[in-house]
C-alpha cells in the first residue's frame, strides 16, 4: 500500500503545481460582457514615447508613463517597449532573467486595459 500512497501523492503535488503554474502565466482576460476597456495593437502604437508609454504584458496593457523614472534601470531599457507588445522582455529582462515578485506586484497599479487579440 505505502508505493500506491507516494504515487498517487507525487501526482496529486504534481497537478496542484501544474495548475499554479497555469494559472499564474495565463494572460488576464476580461469575462464575456465586462465593461474593461480593450485596447487594439494601433492604440498601443500610439502610446511609444516616454512622456506616454503604454506596453502589453501577458494579455493586459499598462501605463507606465509615471512609473519611468522610478524605474531601477535605465529608462532606455523600457522606453524601447513604449507601445509595444512587451511580455517576452518583461518576462526576461531581455537577458534571460525574471523581474522579481515585486515587479509583478506593481503591475496592476499601471493596468488600463486588456489587449485587443488581432485575427489573421
């Protein structure tokens, strides 16, 4: 009985984990009949100055004009994105490496929106 017990513990971990993840990288989307705003990729091209940055990050579009100075690193780093759709550097860092758990905590302060998703 006790390798029937690990394995099926081992599983049920496992799943739990599997769904945190999920979770945790799926884009924010707004339920069907919200009133969010939807922001298209021409109205984030609008936004790709640093006096007006906007950036799309996993699904949602921020606002980060005020956030610029603040920010630890360069503002040319960032100010690069402006208008953009973002996730990839802001997962990355451009140089493989994760923003800290904090980052993540700032975000939805900047959040105005949803990202409009273009058909092809």
């Amino acid at each position: 009985m006790r390798p029937a017990f690990l394995v099926s513990t081992f599983a049920f971990w496992g799943l739990i984990a599997a769904l945190a993840i999920g979770a945790a990288t799926a884009p924010v989307r707004a339920p069907a009949g919200s009133s969010e705003r939807v922001i298209s990729s021409e109205e984030l091209a609008k936004h790709a100055r640093p006096d007006d940055c906007w950036v799309a990050i996993r699904g949602s579009v921020y606002d980060i004009t005020k956030y610029l100075p603040d920010h630890p690193s360069r503002p040319e780093i960032i100010e690069a994105w402006c208008g953009k759709e973002a996730t990839q550097a802001y997962e990355t860092k451009t140089k493989g490496r994760k923003h800290s758990k904090a980052a993540d905590k700032l975000l939805p302060a900047y959040r105005i929106g949803i990202l409009k998703e273009d058909k092809q």
